[in-house]
C-alpha cells in the first residue's frame, strides 16, 4: 500500500486477528499494512501516537500499549484499523447512526458491496401491499403490524452497524474525514430519494391503485 503523506492522510495498519472479512470487500481490496495477532505496530517518530477503531465501540479510541480499546476496555481483536496521528490531533468520531443506510438500506448496501441488500426492494412491496391489504379490510392486522415492527427494527441496526462496517472496508482507502465526506454525499442522495419513493408510493395507492386490488 502507498504511504499517505499530511496529518489526515496517516500511513494506516489493520489488524489481522480473526478474519477481517470486510478486507476482501475493500474496493481495491487493499488491507492497508497487516500486522498479524500479538504483533506491536512499528514506533512511531516523537510527537506522533496511534489510534485506532474499535468494532465493538463502534468509534475511533485511544489506544493501550498492547493495542487495547481504552474507549470501552475492548481487548486488540475488537480494534480493527490503526490509525497515525500527532499527539494533539483530536481522536476522529464516528457517528453512531448512518442516515443513509437508515433511509435506503437497499442502496446503501449495494453501495457498499452488500448486494443481497437489493432484497428489500421485494420487501418493501410485500409491506406496502400487507399495508394496503389491511387498511381495505383484508389482511390480518397483527401480522401486519408484526412485519412492520421486524423491518423497522432490522432496518434501524443496519443504519447502527453500517457506518463501522463502511469505515472498515474503506479505511484502507480513506482518511475517517473522506470516508465521512462521501458518506454525507451519499446519505443527501439517500434521503432525497427515500422522500420520492414515499411520495410516490403514497400517491399510488391512494390515487391509481384500483380499490380491492
Ligand atoms: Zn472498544
């Protein structure tokens, strides 16, 4: 991997101690610098110090001298991406919700190399026409309401886990500050087109859709 020069553009090492699935997904497949489990990252130059992300805190956190999460009292195998930066630049943080993949999971995902995502296209179909069904009198209620509730609950842990998911398989590629960057970008998009489709869909089912249908 290319050295990145500049205080944000910090050369970056992953941990590979269990898997680090989310590396093969990378775009460019590139895993940064691997150091490998109970390996120590090389020193660092005076004035410099690591941080790093933790998965299970799901944010940036200092680090202990055995690459510990000192956020949450993680052991190393939950920190999954190194980070170098001066001593008094601010800890990156990571925004625990991701609006995006909140609003159009089934973009967001595909987006990002989930594409089994795209299955909540028939989804939402199957709900809107429970939704519909119920309102006219013909769907079972509870179930209805019971369906609703799972992929709502579903949909709003992926917008909790999408943006240490996302960072992790970009972190290779992007500083925390361009990984945000495009995330924003991507959630404006998102939420724009999340308001259409209701518009739309709104529209058609009180406006066109034949009644009984
Ligand atoms: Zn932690």
């Amino acid at each position: 991997m290319a050295m990145k020069n500049g205080s944000h553009k910090s050369p970056l090492v992953t941990v590979g101690a269990d898997g680090n699935e989310w590396q093969q997904t990378s775009p460019t497949g590139a895993p940064g610098d691997v150091i490998g489990p109970g390996e120590l990252p090389p020193d660092l130059p005076e004035g410099r110090r690591y941080v790093g992300f933790c998965r299970a805190c799901r944010d940036f956190t200092e680090l202990g001298d055995d690459v510990s999460c000192q956020r949450g009292g993680h052991t190393r195998d939950s920190v999954k991406v190194i980070l170098e930066l001066g001593r008094d630049e601010p800890l990156p943080h990571m925004p625990a919700l991701n609006l995006g993949a909140l609003f159009m999971p089934a973009l967001w995902g595909p987006v990002h190399g989930q594409w089994y995502m795209i299955l909540f296209y028939p989804l939402w179909l199957f709900l809107d026409n429970l939704i519909y069904g119920t309102v006219h009198g013909q769907g079972v209620p509870v179930l209805t309401v019971i369906a609703c509730l799972l992929t709502a609950g579903f949909t709003i842990y992926y917008g909790l886990t999408a943006n240490s998911y996302g960072y992790m398989r970009a972190a290779a590629d992007k500083t925390p500050e361009e990984y945000l960057h495009t995330e924003r970008r991507w959630t404006v998009a998102f939420v724009l087109l999340a308001v259409l489709f209701l518009v739309f869909a709104t529209w058609y089912n009180l406006a066109v859709r034949p009644q009984g249908a």
